[in-house]
C-alpha cells in the first residue's frame, strides 16, 4: 500500500508539472497486444491490479480503475488498501472513464484550491493507445464539457527508474513442417489482399500477425510466442522493423531469402514518413496514434486483412493442432490420476499441484511454454474468473468440494487451452447441480451444426439457456480462437452476448467454455478447444458445419446429476469420455 501511495505521488508530481487534469494507463503496449512484456506493464506498476485486463485513471485527488467481470474478485483484494475505486465494467451505475474525470474535476474546481484545478487537459501516452481508441476518448472527453486530450506525455520514463528494457530476446524461425505455408506464399496472399482494398501496403503492428506472416517465433510475450517489432509491407518491399540483437545469423538469412529487410525497431515512425507508395492501409484498432499520425500518404483505414487468413488454420496446422493436444491429453491425464491418487493421503496446495501439471507437461515432446498461467482455485477460489494463486492466498486442498483447473500450453504445432472442475470428494447438492448446468451447456454448443457463415453471438445461447432459466449467468465470453503456437486468445471470431459479426468458417479453432461462479462458494466452468469442421452439404449446396473437439481430457462424471441429463446428452458425454481413452 505505502509503494502504491507513493508512485501515485510521484505520477501527480509530473502532472502537476505538466499541468495535467487527470492521466489514463490501459494495460496495452504499441502494439495493442492482450498480453503484454513487462516494459508496458506500467497499468500494474501504478495501481498493483496484475490482470491482462483494465485502465487505471489518476486525477490530483483521486485515482481508480475499470476491469471485467473476470477480474472483479481479484481486483477488489489487490486494490485493498490503497485510494484505488474499482469500477466493474458493464454493470449498471458505473460510469464511463470520461464521466467519471468530468467528474472528479467538478469536484476538485468546487474545492478551496480551485484555482489550482482550473486544467481541463487529460493525457495519455500516445505509443500505447490505438487511433481508434484516441478518437472515441477524444469525443467522449469533449462531451464532458470540452475536456482536451494530450497524447505524448509518459510520465513512466522518468519515475518508474527500474523499469525493464524492451526485450532482445532472439527470434526463432518457426519450420514450414509444422507452419504449413511460407513466409512468401502468405505475403502474396497479403498483397492480393490490398490490391482488393486498393492499398499499395499496409504496416503491421500485432506481435501474432508478424509472427504469422513471417513464420517466426520469440519469448517477449510472457506464454506467447511473439517478438517486438512492426513489419511495413509495400507492393514490392518489406521491411521488418525490429532491434538488430534480436536477430541471428540464421534469422538473418532466412529473412533475405523471404525478401525481407531489416531496420531498428525505434525507426517505424521514419520508415511510415519515407513510405513511397501512394496509399497505405492502417488498422485504426491496432495501430497506435503515434503511427498513425506519422504516415504522409493517403490512409486507408481499414481491418487488417492479416487475422481473417491466420485464424483458417491449413491442413498441416490442423494435424499440429491435434497432435499438440493428443499430447496434452496424455499430460493432464497423469496428472488427474496422480491427483486422484493422493488427494486426502499428501498435503496438496493450489500451488503444487499447478507445479506438479506443468512439469508434466514440459516432459511432452516439443513442449515450449505454458499457453498463460494456470488458473487452479479451490473451493471459493474457483469463483474468481481468472484466480492466480500466490504465497499469500495458497489453499490447501481437502478430499471434499470442486477444484476448478483451467491451464494450457504451447507446443512447437499447437497451443492448448482446458478447463476441468474436478471432484476432490463428497460435494454439496448444489455443487452437483451447478455442475451439470455448466455440463449441459457445454454438450449443447459442443453438438451444434449450423450453416457456414453463421456469427459466434448468434450460437452463444447454446450454453447459456439452461443456466439462465434458472437466473444464473456468466459475464465472460463462452470461447475465443487459438492460435498455432502463437496467442491462445485469437480472434476476432468469438462465441459470445455482444455482437461480434465474424462468420465462422471451417478450419477456425474455438472454444467452448461455460461456467457459474458463486461467489464466496465455488466455481464451474468446463472447457474444450474446438476445431470447425464440414458437417455435410445439404440439397441446395449449402454447407454445415460442426464442432469437433481436439481437447483430448475425459470430463469428470463424479459431480454429474445424471437425472439432469436428456439421453442425447448422456450418449455425448459417454462417447466423448470414451473418445479421449
């Protein structure tokens, strides 16, 4: 508490100086990444809240930040002591970021020192927010009673004294064996792409897609395998802008055989400004204000092409994929016969046993990572979306009660991503009967077939309709794609409440992953990774598709009420477990 009291004055000293009504921090780097290196985590840094998610605000007398119904839980006890308000996102009487500065403003005008607080300008620093969200923050503020927004101020460059560098960690090249295409073949693809959008070329900001394009890997990313950089592609040239110890005389070389040239990572700004095309294609969701202000041709401001061809995994992606996961399945089945095996006889932890799967797993081969970190809560930990235990909150597990385990990892040809809620003993009526709610969704989306084309939100109720007959919810999404050895959250298909228009199309991966969450008792949440896949063809030439699951880890029966259950579902269920077998 005293260390976050004490960044929160050194953060107002610069505003102050700057003369700075209030200042914003998202949890995002230059590139809008989810996950982010530790050089960007200054969100964290300033308030102490670790989660992937959240924007903090800091005015001269007050300070809060907004995060997801993941996150609530977990937020709340991390903020605990200091003058951090946490607002829940989507929940009703929470208000805006913009209302709530306009807000504190108004009240720190009406104080003795009003005079002091005559400053209507908020500031951001412009490296980390995306042009899109410049602009609605922008016209929001002005809503706010003409509110300014300065966008190069970063204040973390002087009073955050140790913070880490950008990482230099070397690039690996990831082998057409296990990518399925080449580096040349997909800009080709790119390129066709533009011409359709009458671009001559596009700069590229997310750390996936340059991974993807240009099939190659790093470890800058904690459990993501991506590298910092920008990659700037014209009609006849591509540039990767990366820092030059990151690459290897072998990257070096693969890299000019692709056709691809190299410049410091810190020059995007000047490579944007001597672009010789005429037009050039940013997303103003993924690019940062800064590059966007920096490019002199004509902008076309456009999605990037590059996410639609990456989350259509091709034929030797799709063997990667189920093979990674046949192998993780052989992982956490050890494991859930070691847990079986010792629960109620050794002294086990959230902790250890998290230790005890990841070592497990890491004896696979072509293990690289972890896909993110585990989620392993116990009792009334499993109700915290995203629980991480530490030393402080580490449970001891009982022979009694639920253990919700949501873990992953990444392998050389896949990216994994499972949730089981394992029976540890003797369970509660209630804990029987939540599970098999969250069960019946599960099998419900699981069973789906529906014509190719069709949005994730409008398949979303599958999983949700029985639990909301019974006036329960979840707030978070019911599945995101994953990548092939690159993010575990891939997008922008998602099965979800908000209307999200991607059409899924065969060859996405998916998951499908309800859940309840009682606070103070347990959580449920069951979780497969799905690969879309042809149906059939019907008369009129229309094609359906299916789900089918690569998540290769038998679901627990012990907590299932099986009077809950059709006989459809039963059959499902049986003929999956003995599937995995």
């Amino acid at each position: 508490m005293d260390t976050i009291a004490t960044r929160l004055s050194q953060l107002r000293d610069v505003m102050r100086r700057e003369r700075i009504a209030a200042f914003i921090v998202p949890s995002t780097d230059a590139h809008q990444s989810e996950y982010v290196a530790a050089h960007w985590q200054s969100r964290c840094w300033i308030s102490g809240f670790d989660g992937s998610a959240g924007t903090v605000v800091v005015t001269q007398s007050a300070a809060a930040l907004w995060t997801d119904s993941r996150y609530f839980l977990a937020a709340e006890q991390q903020l605990s002591g200091t003058e951090y308000r946490l607002m829940r996102l989507k929940m009703a009487g929470t208000p805006t970021v913009a209302e709530w500065i306009a807000e504190c403003l108004e009240q720190e005008r009406q104080s003795r020192d009003a005079a002091y607080y005559a400053s209507t300008e908020v500031a951001i620093d412009g490296t980390v927010w995306s042009a899109a969200d410049v602009e609605a923050l922008q016209g929001e503020l002005r809503r706010q009673g003409g509110l300014t927004l300065r966008t190069n101020l970063d204040p973390f460059a002087s009073i955050w004294t140790d913070r880490p560098a950008i990482p230099s960690a070397p690039v690996e090249i990831q082998p057409i064996a296990y990518a399925g295409e080449s580096c040349p073949s997909k800009l080709k693809r790119i390129r066709r792409s533009l011409r359709q959008l009458h671009a001559d070329g596009m700069l590229v900001s997310a750390l996936d897609d340059i991974a993807w394009t240009l099939n190659l890997r790093g470890t800058d990313v904690h459990c993501t395998p991506v590298f910092v950089a920008y990659l700037l592609i014209s009609t006849t040239d591509t540039t990767l802008f990366i820092n030059k110890e990151k690459l290897t005389p072998a990257v070096s070389a693969y890299l000019a055989e692709c056709g691809v040239q190299t410049d410091d990572y810190r020059r995007v700004t000047e490579g944007l400004r001597h672009y010789f095309e005429q037009t050039i294609l940013l997303d103003p969701a993924e690019t940062n204000i800064v590059c966007m202000k920096a490019a002199v041709r004509d902008v076309i401001r456009h999605a990037s092409p590059i996410p639609a061809m990456k989350i259509v995994k091709n034929e030797v992606e799709q063997r990667g994929l189920r093979e990674a996961h046949l192998r993780d399945g052989v992982a956490m089945r050890e494991f859930l016969a070691w847990l079986d095996a010792n629960i109620g006889r050794t002294r086990l932890t959230e902790m250890s046993v998290d230790r005890r799967l990841t070592e497990l797993r890491s004896r696979q081969p072509l293990y690289r990572d972890l896909s993110f970190d585990t989620i392993c809560g116990y009792a009334d930990h499993g109700a915290i979306v995203h629980y991480e235990a530490t030393e402080a909150t580490d449970r001891e597990l009982q022979p009694r009660g639920l253990l919700l385990l949501d873990s992953g990892a990444q392998y050389q040809d896949g990216t994994t991503d499972i949730t089981r809620t394992i029976a540890l003993g003797p369970l509660t009526d209630e804990e029987r009967h939540v599970y098999t709610l969250v069960l019946k969704g599960h099998i419900a989306l699981s069973r789906a077939v529906f014509p190719e084309g069709t949005a994730g939100t409008q398949l979303d109720v599958l999983a949700r309709q029985f639990m909301w007959r019974e006036g329960l919810n979840y707030l978070h999404g019911t599945g995101h794609g994953v990548g092939s050895y690159l993010s575990v959250h891939e997008g922008p298909h998602q099965f979800r409440m908000e209307w999200k228009p991607q059409p899924l199309v065969a060859g996405m991966t998916i998951t499908v992953e309800p859940g309840i969450y009682l606070p103070g008792k347990f959580g449920v949440r069951i979780e497969n990774t799905m690969l879309i896949t042809e149906a059939f063809v019907n008369d009129e030439g229309i094609r359906y598709l299916r789900l089918e699951p690569l998540t290769c880890v038998p679901i627990d029966t012990r907590p299932v009420d099986f009077s809950m259950l059709t006989d459809d579902e039963r059959q499902w269920l049986e003929a999956y477990n003995a599937s995995c077998l």
